[in-house]
C-alpha cells in the first residue's frame, strides 16, 4: 500500500503596508496529508532545466480532493523550504485510480 507523508503548505497573506508602501506578508502553515514526495528522473531535471533554468528537487503527488492552491506556494518537506513553480498538472479524479491526481513541480527554496 502507498502512503504519503504530510507536509506544510505556507500561504502568505498581506498584512499591511510599510513607509515605502510595500506590501507586508505573513506565512500561515497548513499541514497538508498525505502527499507523496517523488525525485524527477534525470532526464526530466535536464529538460526542465534546459526549458525553464529551474532545477526540479521534487516533484509532489497531492491527494484527491485537495482544494489549496499550488501554484508559486512555498512547501515545507522535511525540514526544508521549497518553491513550487509551473501550472499543476492534474487529471480527471474519476479516472485515475490512485488517491493523487495533482502533480506539483518543486525547486529548493532556501
């Protein structure tokens, strides 16, 4: 049986302005289960590369049924930040047979 492990999504939202005018953020962290946390093959990290100059660390498998958003979010794996960047891609939930139908890219954050 596959199970995932849970990570932290951190959400940011706008709390203020400073004397410049500049937007200040706070990061909120929501636990989210049972995601599946995968390596790119080295022939997708070389694409992606080549494509995007982004080095995939990462690549998340989200679970059905999730509703947060997923795109340019930070994640917490393990310990470590990491940025998720590209448009999710996902299928139709009634078709695909496991219980992830969210694919998320990620790259290392800090």
């Amino acid at each position: 049986m596959i199970v995932g492990t849970t990570i932290n999504l951190l959400t940011k939202t706008q709390i203020g302005v400073d004397d410049f005018r500049a937007p200040i953020y706070e990061y909120t962290s929501t636990p989210v289960k049972n995601v599946l946390v995968g390596q790119p093959t080295p022939q997708e990290r070389i694409d992606e590369l080549n494509l995007t100059g982004r080095v995939i660390i990462y690549t998340l498998g989200i679970p059905k049924g999730d509703t947060h958003d997923w795109e340019n979010q930070i994640v917490e794996i393990w310990g470590h930040k990491y940025r998720t960047f590209d448009i999710p891609e996902f299928g139709i939930e009634e078709n695909i047979p496991l219980q992830w139908h969210k694919k998320v890219k990620c790259e290392r954050y800090e």
